[in-house]
C-alpha cells in the first residue's frame, strides 16, 4: 500500500500505536512516537511510519495525548 506524501489523509490513519510514553513529561509528551498504525485498513509500512513520526509530529504528538486522555 502507498500514499501520496502530499496529499496524506490523516482521517484514514486508525489503530495507533505508540512507545516512549514518558508521564514525567506530560503534557508535552516529546519522546513518544508512532510505532504502528493502519492506513485505510492496511498496516503502514516501518517507511511510512518514520515519515509520519519525522515530518508530522504535531499529528503524533496530538495523537499520543488523544490516546491518553
């Protein structure tokens, strides 16, 4: 499965995985990252993954605390 990098629809990104939850560091939450989730019903690949943790880290850090809370 691909995905257009710059048309990328967040709404299709569903069951979020996450490590590096540091609660000592809440809110902010800076080292956690994505570490698996599905694209319109497809796991992403580990390179889509490391693009979204790289170049969309507002989306992950909204995500981790969406998660939590």
């Amino acid at each position: 499965m691909k995905f257009n990098l710059d048309k990328l629809d967040f709404k299709k990104i569903d069951n979020l995985e996450f490590d590096g939850i540091d609660f000592s560091d809440y809110p902010d939450f800076v080292d956690a990252f994505l570490v698996a989730a599905d694209y319109d019903g497809e796991e992403m690949t580990e390179e889509q993954i490391d693009y979204i943790n790289d170049e969309h880290y507002d989306f992950v850090n909204e995500q981790v605390y969406d998660s939590l809370f």
